[in-house]
C-alpha cells in the first residue's frame, strides 16, 4: 500500500499553480490595458466629433465663400472672397461677375448677407439655428421682370438643400385680401382677380432679427387703373414670420380683416 504525503502534494500544488497565478493576473491586467484603449480610442472620436460640429459653426462669410459654383452660377470664388475683403477695408463691395457685369455686396454680418447679383436679381441670406449645435441657411432669391417676385431656399452648412415645407409655410394669395362683408363686394372682388392671374411676392430676410417679411407684388404688374380698384380690398402690409424652434412661424392678426 502506497502512503501519499499531503504535506508534499499542497507544496507541488503551490509551487505549480504559482506560474498560473502570475499568468492569470497578467492576463488581467492585459484585458484592463485592452479596455482603456478601447475607453481612450472612444473619447478621442467625441472629441473629434465635437471638433467637427464646431467646424461647421462657421460664420456666413466663409460659407458663403464655400458656396458651390452650382449655387452661384455668375459669381466665382474669387468674387465671394473679394466681396469680404471689400467690406473689411470700407470699400465698395463691387466686383464683375462671369458675365461682365457688376455685382455688388450691400451688406454682410456674422449670420446676414444681401448681394444684388445684377441688375434685375438680388440674393439675401441668413443663417439660422436649428439647435444648439447645427445650423441652416436660408436664402431668398428675388428677380424683377418687371415686379419683385421671390423663391426660398433652405440648406445645411455642407449645401445640402433641404425641403421648404419643414421650415415655412409662405402664405397663400388669400392672405393679403380681406374678407368681403357683402355679396357685393365679393362679387366685384371676383371681377377684379381675374386681371391679377399672377401670384406675385417678394420675401425679405431681416439683417438685424431672425425674421422674414412677405409683401404682395402682384397689384404692380397690373393694369394701373385696375390696380387701384383693388387696393380697398388688400390688407395692404407684409405679412412677418419669425425663426422659432427651428422654423419660421407666421404671425397671426388678432382679427380677421373684413371690408364693406
């Protein structure tokens, strides 16, 4: 009969299972090494990210000067870039666009431009928040032939378009008319808006307030004698939306405008 002896056996036991212990541990401590890498790498792209959202909180002026030639097919780079160095120096904006002509900035803010690109079109811009940390430009497009008419546009700061509706609703012809209190005046209302076939506006941005005004252009086209038979019937001011919560929001009359 074999006799084992405990005492060595735990010592064997001991001695053995030391190199695993060591080994365990430094396996440990290697996961740890790993999982702050890991931890590390994760903070470094957050950072990166919010660097990136800050680089695109850009003032106007250099996004405008970014503006893809898509975007501004009469003014080059260079125009946009002397534009700003125009204006910093106190000189007139003035500079010949691709088509030989002058175009001339009229003004330039931090978050607010205006540019008449020629003589008959005028280009105005103004960026706007549409949170803490991204931003939108809208921009208005007005062209004379022979009245002011206006197109909204809205993009991102990459000059991505964005769709209109989700950031207004522009009124409709109806809104710069008053109601009619009697058949009558309906009736002659009727007549009078078959001579005013054109829905005609032109849309201004505010330099100093992040607003918007819409005045009907239509009565200056028309006919002047017709034009004039019209105006009782025209509420006769701009209609004014102003940015909220990352949408221009029109501001309603207390009360409904009527007429005899």
């Amino acid at each position: 009969m074999v006799r084992v002896n405990h005492a060595n056996l735990c010592s064997v036991e001991y001695i053995w299972g030391k190199p695993f212990a060591y080994i365990e541990r430094n396996l440990y401590l290697w996961r740890e090494m790993e999982k702050q890498t890991i931890e590390m790498k994760w903070f470094i792209g957050l950072i990166c990210m919010f660097c990136g959202l800050s680089l695109q909180a850009q003032d106007l002026k250099s996004l405008y000067i970014a503006l893809p030639d898509s975007l501004s097919p009469l003014l080059t780079k260079v125009n946009r870039e002397d534009f700003g160095d125009f204006l910093a120096n106190d000189m007139k904006a003035e500079v010949r666009n691709r088509f030989g002509k002058t175009s001339e900035m009229k003004k330039l803010t931090a978050d607010y431009l205006e540019v008449r690109v020629s003589e008959s079109s005028r280009e105005e811009m103004k960026l706007l928040p549409l949170n803490d940390s991204v931003k939108v430009v809208c921009v208005v497009r007005t062209y004379w032939g022979p009245v002011a008419d206006s197109e909204v546009r809205f993009y991102d700061t990459d000059w991505h378009e964005l769709p209109v509706a989700r950031f207004i609703d522009l009124p409709v012809e109806d809104c710069f008319y008053k109601r009619p209190f009697t058949e009558t005046a309906a009736d002659s209302l009727r007549n009078l808006r078959l001579h005013a076939d054109m829905y005609l506006k032109e849309v201004r941005l505010s330099e100093e307030e992040q607003s918007l005004s819409v005045t009907y252009t239509t009565p200056g086209y028309m006919d002047q004698e017709m034009a004039e038979k019209l105006k009782p019937y025209l509420i006769g001011k701009p209609i004014l939306y102003v940015w909220s919560d990352g949408k221009f929001k029109g501001k309603r009359e207390t009360e409904v405008k009527t007429m005899p």
